[in-house]
C-alpha cells in the first residue's frame, strides 16, 4: 500500500492485520489448553498448532 493511501484505509488494514494475528496466537494456544492432562505434551501441541495459520496469514499479506 503507497503512502498515498488515506489514513483511514491504512488504519483499517492495519487493524485487519492485527486482529488475525491476535486471532492466530489466541486460536494456536487453545488446542495446547483443552483435554490434554500432561504437561509435556502441550508445547508440542501448541507448536503444531501455530505454524499452520501463521503460514497462511504471511501468504495472505504479500
């Protein structure tokens, strides 16, 4: 996006921006809280989580 663009349309697709990424950290730590009763197995859990969504949020920003 120029630096041309209005503000308001920069301050919108920056919140966009943030709100998915907000929604990715939030959504990827949920799975690593639910059922799972041993603690050695939600960090695996939570890394296999995250990069699915963060990947497909990166492909959408170019």
């Amino acid at each position: 996006m120029s630096a041309s663009a209005p503000l308001i349309r920069r301050a919108a697709v920056e919140g966009m921006g943030t709100a998915a990424l907000v929604a990715v950290v939030v959504g990827s730590g949920i799975p690593a809280t639910g059922p799972i009763i041993d603690a050695g197995t939600r960090l695996p859990a939570n890394s296999l989580a995250t990069p699915a969504p963060s990947a497909e949020e990166s492909a959408l920003a170019r």
